[in-house]
C-alpha cells in the first residue's frame, strides 16, 4: 500500500500547476457551499432566536383557553411557590419569566396608536434575552414605578421622546377599565421590526395595577440550558400541569406560520445549492479529463510492460483521492476562518437595501451560522462528488486499448 501511495503522490506533483488549481477548486467549492449555507442557517437562527427570546420564548405556559381568546381574562395565577416548582420539574430549566402582554391605545396630545404592552420583571428579562443591551436613550424603569419603555419607531410615529407623558387606555382583566399616565423613561431598539412599530414595556407589578390582574399574568416563558432540549422539557412540564387548566406549547405550536416561512425559503437555497454543485462536478470533471487524456500513451506503456490493469487503476484513484482530501481539508480549515470573522462581525446593510429588508420585516443584518455540521456536512457532499468524478480514469484504464495507446 506504501508503494502505491508513493506513486500516486510523486504522479500529482509532475504538473504542480495543475495539481493546485484542482486543489484550489476544491477549496473554493467548499468555502463556497460552507459560505451559502451558513448565510442561510444564519438568517434563520436570527430570526427564530429575536422571535423566541422577544415574543414566544422556547417554551410556554399559558391557560389553555388563552391561545383562542388572548384575554387578560384567561389569565393565570403566578407566584412564588408556582416559579418554585417549575423550577424544579426539569434540571435543564434556568428560570420562568413571568409576562402580561395586551392590546391598548397609547395616545398623546395629537395623536392616537395602538400598542401592544408588555409587563415584565426586567432582570428576569434581560437574563433571558438581554433586553438592557437594546436600550438607546434614556433608562429603564425600576420595579413598581409609573414609568414605560416605548420601541423606537413606535416613539417616532407619536412624536415622543424621554421625559414625554404618555397616556394608555384599555380594558383590564373582567371588564374593568384600564388607563393611566406614564412617563417615558426610555427608549429602546427592538430586533423585530414589526414590534419596534408598536411595543410599550412597563414592570410586571405596574402592568398588573393597570390592568386589575394582581398577582396574575398571561404567559410565563421557560429558558432552558440549550434549546435543543425544548421537546423534553415540554414533555416533562405536560405531565406536570396535565390536571390543570395550564398548558405547555414550543415554539413552532405558537408561530406554524414562521416555520413554513422558513421552509419556503429552504426551497431556493436548496436549488442553489443543486446548482452549485453542479458547476462544481462539472469543473472537477474537467480537471481529471483532462489529466486521463494527457496520460493515455504512459497508461499503455506502462500496462504494455506488466503493470495490471488494476493497480494501475488504484493508484490513479489514490492520485484522486489525495487531490480531494486536501482539497477538502484546506476548504474546511479556510471556511471555518472565513465564517468565524463574519460571525463576530455580522455583514451590515445599508441604504434603500436596508430600507428594504427592514420593511420586509428583518433585521438589515446578514449574520453567519457556527454551527459545526455544516462544515463536515458539505465537505462530505464535495468530497463524495470527487470521489465519484474519480471513477472516470479506473474505468479508462480498464477499457483502454494498449496498441492505440502506446502509438497516441
């Protein structure tokens, strides 16, 4: 096997030039497809990642009554002791947030909007999603006060700033009128354009004196170790509250739409993908073409003075099989470079194409995916294809005419 090795490595490095352009293709096609496929998975992560930590989180619990009616009236007791024994049904369970969430009219001296309203115990809140990090103006409430945070956007369509009054009208739990007026003590940059437009964020003890729901709130969010981990701990959490009027949902129960948003999406990268690979087998098919036909006098003399046909074939497999493997791993080690700047330093948009992505209700961001599958993933995919490509000259090896050969 050594002896086969050896002439297989002295043979590929005969024509350097050639030797490393293949090997270059190679490592192109693999950065390439790492490249695309992490510019996929990384727009996907971003977008499940801001809606799961900013609106549905992993896991929920809610009254099962509260996904067909969202009322404040389907609300649910939450205190200590339930916190406490969440807590301790699951191990890979870091903390419950509590949150009342509702519609009301935000409205100043011109002009009236509608918002949604979040009651949150804000240190629990950033723990989960880093919530103190979004804030651009101002600062952020403490527990009990009369004070709001207003989403950007939402505070430029009022005309409000911090140190302005707002007022909020709505309907509290059973009917009871809910309205009051709050000083604005920050402003924040929320990542889902949609909420920037309209989210009001209040401490969970105001948003329950507002809204006549003492002690109550309208869904508490579990953050979990990993989220891989969601399915088993729903399990888990279902057993527990299977007697109860609660309920436990994962994410894609709360957001299907977003789920079949993402697999239509799914369906272009695919294609692109296909395409890629494509040109790539092609390009590499040309590659070792034309080094087969280059070749074709020394194959038949060599096979004219006893070399069999078959070791002659393994060995210009093994010149293949070589080629790909560095080919491959230089691609990977390149990839793994490449993407780990761009995943510190996400890609930026900026002008009408940002405008644009962030009224198609994205962050104007192309962020990257670490994850590390992707790169053995389609390492592997390109690997195969050159392996496959390599059958061409054992199979010009066994069909070749030695007299013809000899004489090209």
């Amino acid at each position: 096997m050594n002896t086969y090795f050896k002439l297989a490595w002295r043979s590929i490095w005969r024509n350097k030039r050639r030797t490393l352009i293949t090997i270059s293709a190679l490592v192109f096609a693999v950065v390439l497809s790492v490249f695309m496929q992490s510019l996929n998975r990384g727009s996907h992560e971003l977008i499940v990642d801001n809606m799961t930590r900013f609106q549905t989180g992993y896991l929920q619990i809610q009254d099962y009554r509260f996904e067909d009616e969202p009322s404040l009236d389907n609300s649910f007791f939450f205190d200590a002791e339930f916190e406490s024994r969440l807590l301790s049904a699951d191990d890979r369970i870091r903390y419950a947030l509590p949150r009342i969430e509702t519609f009301m009219l935000a409205a100043n001296e011109g002009s009236t909007r509608g918002a949604i309203v979040f009651g949150v115990e804000l240190e629990k809140e950033h723990q989960f999603n880093k919530l103190k990090d979004r804030l651009s103006d101002g600062r952020f409430f403490n527990d009990g006060e009369e004070a709001i945070v207003l989403s950007r956007r939402f505070s430029e369509r009022l005309g409000l700033t911090v140190g302005d009054t707002l007022a909020l009208i709505g309907q509290g739990r059973f009917a009871m009128s809910a309205s009051g007026l709050f000083e604005i003590s920050g402003i924040i940059d929320h990542p889902l354009p949609d909420l920037d437009n309209q989210t009001i964020y209040m401490s969970l003890s105001t948003a329950q004196n507002l809204l006549s729901a003492e002690d109550h709130v309208s869904a508490v969010l579990v953050g979990l170790d990993h989220d891989r981990h969601t399915s088993h701990v729903a399990n888990t959490l279902r057993s527990k509250f299977d007697e109860t009027e609660l309920r436990v949902f994962t994410w894609p129960e709360l957001i299907p739409e977003l789920l079949e948003l993402l697999e239509f999406d799914l369906v272009g990268a695919y294609l692109m993908s296909y395409i890629l690979y494509i040109v790539i087998a092609f390009g590499f098919f040309g590659t070792i073409l034309t080094m087969t036909l280059e070749r074709i006098k020394e194959f038949g003399v060599l096979i004219s003075v006893g070399m069999a046909r078959a070791r002659l074939g393994f060995t210009l497999f093994l010149e293949v099989f070589i080629i790909s493997l560095s080919g491959v791993i230089t691609g990977i080690i390149w990839a793994w470079l490449l993407l780990y700047y761009f995943y510190l330093n996400p890609i930026e948009l900026t002008g009408d194409l940002a405008e644009t992505v962030i009224d198609m209700g994205w962050e104007p961001i192309l962020p990257m995916s670490f994850a590390p599958d992707q790169f053995y993933s389609q390492a592997i995919i390109v690997f195969v294809i050159a392996m496959i490509i390599g059958i061409y000259p054992v199979y010009k090896i066994m069909k070749l005419d030695v007299i013809k050969a000899s004489r090209a």
